[in-house]
C-alpha cells in the first residue's frame, strides 16, 4: 500500500527578500573613508597657531624680564627745607642666545630717566644716567645698586640682587654715584652744570647742600603688567615734561642733549648715545 504524499502550503513559505540596488552608490576603499571627520581635526591648526604664540611671547618675557630693579633717592637741602625726588630703575641682564657679549649691548641695560629735583625759584639738581665725569661711563648705571651694597658691606653678586629687596637703603658712594648737573635755564640744554659739593651754593645759592643719594632695591612685580600697587612699581619716567629738549626724534634730541654735556664738559659720549644719560 502506498503511503500518502504529504503536501506543502506555498500560503506558509515566506518569500526571500532581495535588496534593491542603489544607483550610484560607491563603497568606501577602505574602513576609514566611510567615517565622518572628527572635529576636533578642524581645531589642530589653531592650536598649535595658538601654541607658537605663547612659545614666542613667553620667550620675550624672558629675555626682557628684569632681573631687579632700584630706587634711588636724591636728598638737597635748601633754606626752604629739604628737597627731594626718587625715581625706580630697572635692570635687565643679556639672556641673548649667543650669551652674555652678543647682541645690542655685551652687559646689562638700565631703564629709567633722569632724576629730577626741583628746589624751586627755577633752580634744580638732575641726577643722569652716568657715571664719572673724565670721562662719564654709561655702563656703570648698571651696577649703581650692586656696587654700593656691596661698599656698605652687604656682599652681593649682580644675580643676587633681586634677593635684597627686604634690605634698608644704602647710601651711594661718590665713585658710584650718578653725575648731577643743574640747568639755570630748563629750556636751554647749553645752559647746563655739573653740581659738586664744592660749587653748589656758588651755582644754586647760599645755603644749598648736597645731602647725598641712597639707593634701595624694590620687587621686580608682575612684569611686563607692572602698572603700580600690587602689580609692581613701574619704572619712573617725565624727563620730557621736566626738559622739553628731549622731546622728538632721535636725531634732532641727541644733538640737544650733547649741546649740554658739551656745555657741562662732560665728556666720553658719541652723539648717538648723548641722549641715553638723560633717559633710557
């Protein structure tokens, strides 16, 4: 006897699904052409725009950052009491790639003007930015401080001056001290006079003494934002309001600041450099 033949539905057969193609679709290489880029790649420029910058400021810093900076206090004393003026200066050493006798300057460069004292009447004792006078050092503005701490008997090296700013002022040995002059006219630099104590009341008048100048060192603050308080004492500046001259460009206030050395007769400058002993 045969046995039944069994039947399939074709109402229970699932149909197979095919994909439909799609038109114009190309397929990626590779596994990384098929990825969305990353957008933090869109940035990478940018940043390191942004790195470069902070290398460059940051080596600026320090090569101009001050390594300390002085004050210096000048006293005169007159029959209407004592007059004085201080002034901050900084000092920054030579941190050129070379080392320290390559570029502009082989040493050290002082920044700061003048110090100006104004005793009244039109009379005045300036403070420049030298030293000596057969002939004026423009260099020993430098070591001021150093030097007449270390006359005082307080043994520093010009590294370690940045470290005494908690020291009291010492006072400025003559062979260190800066050149002090006076102008009988403030608008004419030939009218300018070096001031010892040996001729300052035949210059300046009856019952003016030189007391003599002292020097202390001060926080190099902040810098280059340095603006004042907190911050850091700037380093003091108005020459310009005090002698007009000096105003300008530098052709035309150089050949005004050797007119007065030379009236003065200070000597040791090139005309280039004559306005540096007033301002720098």
């Amino acid at each position: 006897m045969n046995a039944p033949v069994k039947t399939i539905s074709l109402e229970t057969t699932q149909p197979v699904k095919m994909p439909r193609p799609q038109k114009n679709r190309q397929l990626p290489q590779n596994e990384f052409e098929g990825q969305q880029p990353r957008r933090g790649l869109k940035l990478s420029g940018f940043a390191i725009l942004s790195l470069l910058a902070a290398l460059v400021v940051g080596d600026q810093i320090r090569l101009h950052r001050p390594d300390h900076k002085f004050r210096l206090a000048l006293e005169v004393e007159t029959p209407d009491g004592v007059k004085s003026a201080s002034g901050v200066y900084s000092v920054t050493p030579n941190r050129g790639y070379g080392g320290s006798n390559t570029g502009e300057t082989a040493g050290p460069k002082t920044k700061g003007d003048a110090l100006f004292v104004d005793l009244g009447g039109g009379k005045n004792v300036v403070a420049l930015l030298a030293v000596g006078t057969e002939p004026t050092d423009l260099d020993a503005t430098n070591y001021i401080a150093m030097r007449s701490f270390n006359a005082a008997g307080r043994k520093v090296q010009f590294r370690e001056m940045k470290k005494t700013t908690a020291m009291s002022p010492v006072p400025v040995p003559a062979a260190n001290a800066p050149v002090l002059v006076t102008f009988k006219d403030v608008n004419d630099p030939a009218t300018m006079r070096v001031v010892t104590p040996d001729n300052v009341q035949e210059l300046l008048g009856r019952g003016v003494k030189l007391h003599g100048m002292m020097v202390s060192t001060v926080a190099n603050g902040i810098w280059p934002l340095d603006f004042g308080g907190i911050l850091g004492e700037p380093v003091s500046r108005g020459i310009e309001q005090k002698l007009p001259w000096l105003k300008g460009e530098p052709e035309p206030t150089n050949q005004a600041a050797m007119k007065a050395l030379e009236a003065a007769g200070i000597k040791g400058f090139a005309r280039a450099d004559a306005k540096l002993a007033f301002e720098r």
